[in-house]
C-alpha cells in the first residue's frame, strides 16, 4: 500500500524567508507525486506534480519540488515566502497500481507566514 | 467553466438523520471520489467509482453509501448520521485509467461541511 508521511503539521517562517515543506512516501512502483494547496475554507487546488519526467518539478505560486528516489522524498520549496502563501498543503501519491486515480494523502502541513 | 460542483455547502443534522451530499462534474470525467477532511487526518477516501455503474470502497466507507447512475454525477449518502460524521467532506473528479496524458491528477469541488448533533 501506498503511503504519504509530512514531517511537521504546523510549519513557521518569516515574509521572505525560504519556505520547505517535507514529504516523504512510500511505493512499490515508480509513483506519481502531487502537491496540492488549500486556503481557508476552499477546495484543494494542484499546486505541482511529479511524472516521471524531470525530476525538478516547478508548479504554481513561484513553489517547486524535487523528486528524489533514493530517498523517496518530494520536498516542496520557495525561495520566498509571502503573507499569500499561507494555506494548508497536501503531499500525495497516486496508485498506480489500481489503474485509476486513487490518491493517497499526507496529514497536511499548516503554513504560517510572520511579517 | 464549472468543474466539480458541490451542494449543500453547509449542513447540520441531528443524529440517526439521513442525507445525500450531491455531486456533479462537467469534465466528462469517468473517475469520481468522496473524501472527508478532518483535523490532523489529511483526507481519506470514502468512496469512489471508475464509471457508471461501478462504485468500490475507500478506506473510510462504513456509514455511507454511493450510487452512480451517470457519468456527471456521483452522490454521496448518510443513511444514519453519527457524531462521528461531523467532516468536511470534498468530491473530486479524474480522467480515470493511467492512460497517456493521464497522472492521475485529482479536481476538487469547494466541499461541503457537515455537522452532526
């Protein structure tokens, strides 16, 4: 089974600071990786996502992720951030294995941006 | 343009109850899930479908029910409310099948949040 691990649920960084949130899988096959963005009292929006082409992935929002196999990790980075970008992110896998687009999700990961 | 539409955005029942979230997408879509967010839980899946008349279990299905008659809609039924089913629950929408072009990219609705008393 697939499996989506973020460290830290709440995440604290300065306006202009480097913002990295980490995510963490686990799968048997070469995966699909997403991450998705939700503001306050809205729906998921793609943020990004990983498929098997490049492994530096730039999404949405000046975000990017890195897919790195040896360390089945995605990380999610900007190089600064802003008062915009506090929301709740979601790291996720798609299994592949079932055919269709059954996504697995991280517990989420709280941005908080200080002034 | 609009995507994965959700009703009722809010709702609140009493216990034992019964309601249907309801759902619908214009994407031609053949894919479409129920997931419910809750607090430190990420979003697990309820339930989902691949077509037309083929739903299947998520990993959170106990209490809920789905049908789907058509392509463009996928309900999501609480025959009894728990406490328990207080959640924000989101619809979500796919292409379906790992065919060429498709990564399994998931479209969501606005949610509809739930409380039950």
């Amino acid at each position: 089974a697939q499996s989506v691990t973020q460290l830290g649920s709440h995440v604290s960084v300065s306006e202009g600071a480097l913002v990295l949130l980490r995510c963490n899988y686990s799968s048997s096959v070469p995966p699909y990786l997403f991450w998705y963005v939700q503001y306050p009292n809205q729906g998921l929006q793609l943020l990004l996502k990983y498929t098997s082409a490049a492994t530096l992935v730039k999404g949405i929002n000046g975000f990017e992720a890195e897919f790195k196999k040896s360390e089945t990790s995605f990380h999610l980075t900007k190089p600064s951030a802003h008062m915009s970008d506090a929301a709740e992110y979601f790291c996720a896998v798609s299994d592949l294995n079932s055919g269709y687009s059954t996504l697995t999700f991280g517990k989420g990961t709280m941005l908080l941006v200080s002034p | 343009n609009a995507g994965v539409t959700q009703t009722p955005k809010f709702q609140v029942l009493k216990t034992g109850q019964s309601m249907t979230l309801q759902c619908a997408q214009d994407m031609n879509h053949e894919y479409m899930s129920w997931y419910r967010q809750d607090p430190g839980m990420g979003l697990r899946l309820i339930h989902y479908s691949v077509g037309a008349g083929i739903t299947d279990q998520g990993e959170v299905p106990n209490g809920y029910n789905v049908s789907r008659s058509t392509t463009e809609d996928f309900p999501l039924r609480l025959l009894s409310a728990a406490p328990s089913q207080t959640s924000v629950y989101f619809c979500a929408s796919s292409y379906g099948g790992h065919r060429l072009g498709n990564t399994g990219e998931l479209f969501f609705g606005e949610g509809s949040r739930l409380t039950v008393l």
